[in-house]
C-alpha cells in the first residue's frame, strides 16, 4: 500500500506540473470594460450608470484638460489648443486659469489609461512659457485608478515571493529544502493567476484588477501553509522509520485530512461574498475559492510527489535520522505555563483582545475620490485646482437622469445648485454632496449617479453586505466544524475564538491605519474583506492544533493531548502564521488605501490568532473543560 500511495503521489505531481505548464502557456484574459462591475446592484448610481451605457455610452467618459499659469497673451494660443483636443476653452473669471472639457473614448480598461495618457501628452505639447496643463475628470481617475497597477502586480509577486522564501529559510535552516514547496507553490500561483480571469469568464462573472494581486496572496499563504504542515509531519515519521517512501505515507493521511479540512473551512467562507451587492466583490470570493483548492492540490498531491523524489538530504545540514527526537522546548514551556494556571491565562489573554476590541468601535468607513490613493496621482492634484480657480466647478459632477430635465433643474437650482445639461438628456451638478442633490430632487424621477454618489452607494451596500455577510460566515463555519469534529462545544469554542480575534484585529488595525498610517477613514470593504479572510484563514491554526489534539488524546486524553499538540504543531503553526501575516502585510506595495489597509488588519490578525488564541486561549480553556471540551462525543477519560 505503501509503495503504490507513493507511486501515485509521484505521478500525480508530475501530471498536475505538466497540466499547470499547459494552462499556464494560455495566459489570462482581460478584464471586460462594464462601468457597473464595481458598482452595487439596485442602486440609483449603477442604474445611472447603466443607463448611459446602453445609450452607446459606455465607450465615452468625460474629461476635464486644465490650464493655469496663464498670461495676458496666452487664451489666443490656447484657443487653437482647444480646437485640436476636441472642446471649448474656457476660462475662470480671474483670468489666470482655463479649462477644455472633452470626450475620452476607450474601448477597454487598458485603452482608456492609453487614451488619458496621450490626452496629457497632448495637451502638455507646445504651451507657452510659464503654462502648465493637468488632465482630470471621471475619465482621468478612472485611467489613474487602473494606471496604479501598472508593474504592481508583478511587484506584489516578487516581494511575496521573497517573503516566503527568506521565511522557508529560517524554518528549515536549509540552503535547499526551501526551494522545493517555493516553486510547486509558485507554479500553482502561476496557474491561478493564468486561469482564474477564464473560471470567472466561464461563470459570467466580472473582475478588476485588485483581484489579482489578492488571489496572489492568498494562494501564497494557503499554500505555505499546507506545505508546511506536511514537511513536517514527514519529518517526524522520518525520523520513526529508513524508508522515506513509508515515511511520506504515514505522514501523507493525517496531513491531508488535515488541509482539506481547512482548505474547506477556507472555501466556505471566502464563498460567503457572493452574497455582496458588487460583482466583482462576488467574483473575489469565487476566485479565492479557486485559487485555495488549487493551493490544495498542489499541497496535498504535487508536493508530497516532489519531496519523495529526492532523499533526506535535502533537509541537511539537519538531516532526519531514524532514532533522532525531536525537542519541542518553547511550546513545551507554554503548554506548562497554561496547563499550571489556566484561568488565570485565559482571563488575561481575553483582556487584551477585549482592549483592543475598543478600536473597532471607532472605525469610520467612506473614503473620498482623493483618499483612495497613496500616491496623488494627478487626476485628483488637478482636481483640487480646479475647485480653486472655478469655485462653481466639480471635476466629477453629480449626473442626474431624468424624463423631466425642466422639473429637476428647477429643483436643483432652488436648492442653490450649479446644473448643467448635456447632450445626453442628463443633467450635469456641481456642489452639494449626494445627499443634499437627492433630497433636492425628491418627489421627481431622477436618478443621481456619477463618481461621487457611486462611492456613496458603494458606502451603504457595503454597510447591508457586513450586516448580511458576517453572520452568515460565523454561522457556516461553526456548522462545518460541527461535521468534522462531530462535537458542539469544542466549534463553539473555536468559532467564539475568531470572532473575539476579528473584532480585535479590526480594532488594532484601525488604530495602526489611522494614527501611524493617517489614514482618515476605512475603504467600505476594509472590514468585509478583512473579516471574511480572517476568519476563514484565522480558523486555520486553531483547526491544525484542535484535530492534532484529537488524535493525541485518544491515548493521552484531553488535558495532555491538547499540550501534546500544541509541542509538536506548536513551531510549525507559528511559522505558518508569522509568514501569512508578512505575505498580506505585503499588499502594502500595492498603491492603493484599501489594499494596504486590509494587509494591516489581516496581518495583525493573523498573528493575534497565532501568538494568542492558538496558543494561550484555546489550550486554557481544553483544560478548564476537559473532556467536555468534545460534547457530545466520548474521547478517552483523562489519565
């Protein structure tokens, strides 16, 4: 049994390569230009937006060229300057400003940042002296929004890649063994991130280009975690038997069952955010799903094929010799300070998590057009000089649809507010937020859409998609522990767990984003994201530690079998979340807010869940309850 488990363990990993190779070679496919995918169903913004779109629209944006620096002398030249770029110049009452509000037509994403770019590189050509040009407008921070990614995915990859090597280093005090979960988890990046776009195709489905960077992540994360809960179980069994191959298959079963368990808790979850109003929030969570169950594969039968082809010295200079023991002495000493005092851990382990607790009743979420960016780019610069010089003038006006344009702008200009028609039907609004432009026009049929009420929108869906979301999550993971453990007490335990570590995580987290960071406000899905990927993952380390204390407690019983599994998975668990929690604090390279801030909540997260309620909380309270711990099911009664 041994030599055939091994046999297709090491066809099965050569087979998944050249299936991976294949894809691979295919590529990704671009992302589709929909001006509603990152918008929220039902709302009056997306329906705005959908409705120009269909119009023949969707093809067109508005942009705003911007002069300033100007001359007595300089509105003749700029006039012919107008003329080429497509618009009317017109300029500010001082005289010392001028805008051109033009058309930008794109095919796609891609064009769109091509069609902004040479629109600068237009108006920036041939200016007087002293004359400076900026291009913004919905159409400019549209091309800046997908501009950022430029390069960032490629550098989000190798600064992942790089954290988990140097990490795999420092585990394994290897010069080789690194190497090889570096690239089987590599190649399974790789054929995530060549596929996915063709999955979510498939599904009908819509994606940006956040997606990727954030499977990238994860899919490193899950899969070093996998990886390294399977090298070192087989690094235990070699050290019980010469053969390497028996090795492998005694340390292959439980390890699998293992990951598959939390890889399933890790689908369930992430699965959850198809419940979001947003598509391409939906399309993140079936694309994490993806991309998990493929870092499973690779995990559970790639890996283990490729290590049992070599011998053990690619563990060396610490070769695993048969006879060699292997001492636990750090989580040996913490299993012996939670088992002496557990209460007295446990009351001061809560303590902390509920001091941090604090911050998240202090988070604010919304941020504004400027505050999506690290970096300003110039669409939003522009924009701030804009209202200087035309103090009447909005670079991403409110855009109302109505069938009646004279009974709305008699409403509007009541309430004080600068309209404009267009073309189009639509109404053009400059001043008044969102709120104030809707309760204008109350008791009318206009819809109110544009960039603004778009983030406004976005601002309260997310709001119904926490509300819908997180209880949904908790409520799903609990049943599925309920299945694998066969126990009620022992899900309960750990799911009360993660949420106590979620609602911590987000409240450190606010407090790092907002008074180190500056961050003046949280991303709308900061805390949904934040939240479904903490729990989903957070859940990971307590799984591993809880059916490893199964195993155990069958012959040592429950108070020693949780000590006896927190020593052995103790240093692996924490080398698993030390390095999941520099791999999302790696989304910071990104140059967007809420990247960065769902790396820093995640990353703080991760490591609560891993220095404390892995290691202080849920020992604490196995050995308060004993075997209670398991109700209903029986384990073997303490010795």
């Amino acid at each position: 049994m041994t030599a055939q488990l091994t046999r297709f363990l090491r066809w099965a990993a050569l087979g998944l390569i050249a299936l991976a190779v294949f894809f691979i070679s295919l590529g990704p496919i671009e992302a589709p230009n929909s001006p509603t995918a990152m918008l929220p169903d039902g709302f009056d913004s997306t329906e705005v937006a959908a409705q120009r779109a269909s119009s023949g629209e969707e093809n067109s944006s508005a942009a705003i060229v911007l002069f300033t620096g100007l001359g007595p002398d300089a509105l003749p030249s700029l006039a012919d300057k107008a003329d080429k770029l497509g618009g009317p110049l017109i300029p500010n009452e001082a005289g010392d400003a001028a805008i051109v509000p033009v058309e930008v037509e794109s095919e796609s994403l891609t064009g769109n940042v091509e069609a902004v770019e040479q629109l600068r590189a237009d108006a920036a050509d041939g200016l007087p002296d002293g004359v400076q040009s900026q291009v913004t407008g919905p159409a400019a921070i549209d091309a800046d929004l997908s501009g950022v990614f430029s390069g960032a995915n490629v550098t989000l990859l190798a600064v992942t890649a790089a954290i988990v090597a140097v990490l795999l280093v420092a585990t394994y005090r290897s010069p080789i063994l690194w190497i090889i979960p570096l690239v089987v988890i590599g190649v399974a990046d790789r054929l995530v991130s060549a596929t996915y776009t063709r999955v979510l195709d498939a599904l009908g489905m819509q994606w940006n280009e956040s997606t990727g960077g954030i499977l990238s992540v994860l899919v490193f994360g899950a899969g070093t975690n996998y990886a390294l809960l399977l090298i070192s179980r087989y690094r235990t069994e070699l050290t019980r038997t010469s053969d390497r191959f028996a090795a492998m298959a005694r340390a292959w079963r439980p390890t699998v069952a293992t990951i598959v368990a939390s890889a399933a808790t890790v689908v369930i979850g992430v699965l959850c955010l198809l419940l979001s109003h947003t598509p391409t929030t939906r399309a993140l969570g079936a694309a994490a799903a993806y991309g998990v169950a493929v870092a499973l594969f690779f995990g559970a039968f790639v890996l283990p094929g490729i290590l049992v082809l070599f011998g053990r010295w690619i563990f060396w200079p610490k070769t695993p010799r048969e006879g060699d023991t292997t001492e636990h002495r750090v989580f040996d000493a913490v299993g012996a300070f939670v088992a002496a005092r557990p209460a007295a851990v446990l009351t001061s382990s809560l303590a902390v998590l509920g001091v941090m607790c604090i911050g998240a009743l202090q988070i604010t979420t919304g941020l504004t057009q400027s505050d999506q960016f690290i970096d300003t780019p110039e669409s939003i610069a522009a924009a701030d000089t804009l209202s200087e010089a035309f103090p009447d003038m909005s670079a991403t006006p409110a855009i109302v649809a109505t069938g009646d344009a004279e009974a709305a702008t008699a409403a509007l200009e009541s309430a004080g507010l600068s309209v404009m028609g267009s073309d189009d039907g639509t109404l053009r609004v400059s001043g008044g937020t969102t709120e104030e432009i809707r309760g204008a026009l109350g008791g009318t049929d206009a819809k109110v859409g544009g960039l603004d009420a778009e983030l406004y929108d976005t601002e309260q869906a997310a709001a119904e998609d926490r509300a819908l979301i997180f209880p949904v999550v908790l409520a799903l993971i609990l049943l599925s522990l309920i299945v694998l453990l066969r126990s009620l007490v022992a899900p309960l335990v750990m799911t009360a767990s993660v949420l106590l570590t979620n609602v911590a995580a987000l409240g450190i987290g606010w407090w790092v984003s907002h008074h180190v960071f500056g961050f003046e406000r949280f991303d709308s899905t900061t805390p949904l994201y934040a939240f479904v990927f903490l729990v989903a993952l957070g859940i990971d380390y307590t799984i591993f530690l809880v059916t490893r204390a199964r195993e155990d407690s069958d012959e040592l019983g429950t108070r020693r079998g949780i000590l006896s599994a927190l020593s052995t998975t103790g240093g692996v668990i924490t080398s698993a979340g030390i390095l999941l929690a520099a791999v999302f604090a790696a989304l910071g390279v990104l140059p967007l807010v809420v990247l960065a801030q769902i790396g820093i909540v995640i990353c703080l997260g991760v490591l609560l869940d891993t220095l404390i309620v892995r290691s202080l909380v849920v020992p604490a309270v196995v050995q308060l309850l004993g075997e209670k711990f398991w109700w209903p099911a029986a384990r073997r009664a303490e010795i």
